[in-house]
C-alpha cells in the first residue's frame, strides 16, 4: 500500500503547471515524466518533472509562475525537477533544478526573493543556490576534451575548457556547494569547479563563458494576466511516441 501510495503522489506532483515558453529561436522538446516527448512552441506550458532540451541553434525563456526567468542555451538539458509558487502560501515554495549540460540564464522572482533557501540548481559539479540573483551557469561534460588545468588567469579564448561547472554573477549573490566546500561568488565574479571532489575557486576573468540570446530575447514584456497563473494555451506543434 505505501508503494503505491508513492507511485501516486508522484504522478500527482509531476504534471503541474511550472511555467511558460516565452522566447524561441530554434526546436525546444520537453521529455515528460512518463517518457513521452513533446515539441513545444512560444505560449506552451513546462511542467513540474519536464526534461527540457535545446537543439544546437536553440535559446528558449522560460518564464516561470513567480515571474522568474530561465533563458536555456543551445544544446542544453534542464530538468524542473520541483517547482511551486503560491503567492498567498510562502510556505509551500520549492524550487529544485538540475541543470545536466549546457548553458542557462537565471533570473530570480519572487520565490527566490522571499525563500532563497527554497532554491537549488543541482549540477553534476556542485548545487548553486542564491541570495537574490541573476546569474549564467555552464556545464561541460567529461566527454568534451579537457584542458590539463581550467583557464584560471587567461580572458575568453577559442581554447576549448575544462570539464566543470562554470559561473558568471550579473547581480546579487549566489554559493556553490559540494562535499568538498562552499564558496559565495558577487556580482562581477566568475567562478568554477570541475567535480564534486573539488572546491570552487574564483576565476580572475571571463574563462570563456558566451551568452548571447537573439535581441528580443533582452526586451521588456508587458506583464500579463497569467503571470502568476498560467493559462491553458499549451500550444504543442507535435509529440513523439
């Protein structure tokens, strides 16, 4: 019976309503919970347990139920792996995410400026949290080529990286955590850890890290009705069985 009881409740948590695409510029699939996959489309909804992946050409906004901002890079896996916002029940706010390869811009909302300890962003390296933040994290698998050591001390190059997390602070604060130390990174700073056996350490520049969306990608939206609670558009243009 608690089995069960289980395997109810978590089909009951994954499905819910976490967000909506309002940006693309390129093929943006969702692997849901149930191992299905959908194509979305600007105005189509992202739920809680949703895969998201980003084809090479691809930057997709995310704008989330607190009004918070996920921009995905190409070639990109994030998985929502938690998130709920009720603006009248603080106590009820999570957000877990986990970002598996590529690159993201994150942008905090309400949750985060009234819960930043209800916030996480798990990486293979080590879990971000924030205090208030905008921030881009990038992750490069072991697969890619390694450096022997990360670009510690040299400006973006065509050098390929160092497999690891990497940072870039735009505002506020955030900390990388892992079982080998904590590190707090500002505005302005960069940071860096290749694994979870490693600390986080500061880079004194750019290692490299690029983030450039198409133009309207950084333009102002008007807010609307469903800012805080989304819609039924779903728009889906097709899904893989």
């Amino acid at each position: 019976m608690w089995l069960a009881l289980m395997c109810v409740g978590a089909h009951a948590w994954a499905g819910q309503v976490a967000g909506t695409v309002m940006q693309l510029s390129g093929p943006l699939m969702a692997k849901k919970a149930d191992g299905k996959v959908k194509i979305l489309a600007i105005k189509s909804e992202v739920e809680q347990g949703d895969t998201l992946l980003t084809e090479k050409e691809t930057y997709a906004l995310i704008k989330l139920i607190d009004n918070s901002e996920i921009t995905l890079k190409p070639n990109t896996s994030f998985v929502i792996e938690q998130f709920s916002y009720t603006a009248e029940q603080p106590d009820g706010d999570h957000a877990i995410f986990s970002l598996l390869k590529g690159g993201l811009r994150s942008v905090t909302g309400l949750l985060g400026k009234r819960n930043k300890e209800r916030f996480e962003m798990k990486t293979p390296a080590a879990t971000i949290g924030i205090r208030g933040t905008t921030f881009i994290a990038e992750y490069i698998g072991p697969s890619t080529p390694a450096l022997s050591t990360p670009a510690l001390s040299a400006p973006a190059s065509s050098m390929p990286r160092a497999p690891g997390l990497y940072v870039q602070v735009l505002d506020g604060l955030i900390n990388l955590t892992n079982p080998a130390d904590t590190l707090n990174f500002s505005a302005g700073q960069f940071g860096y850890t290749p694994n979870f056996r490693q600390p986080p350490v500061v880079l004194p520049a750019n290692p490299g890290i690029k983030f450039a969306p198409p133009p309207v990608f950084n333009s102002s939206m008007p807010p609307t009705a469903s800012s805080t609670t989304p819609g039924k558009s779903n728009n889906v243009d097709c899904e893989v069985r």
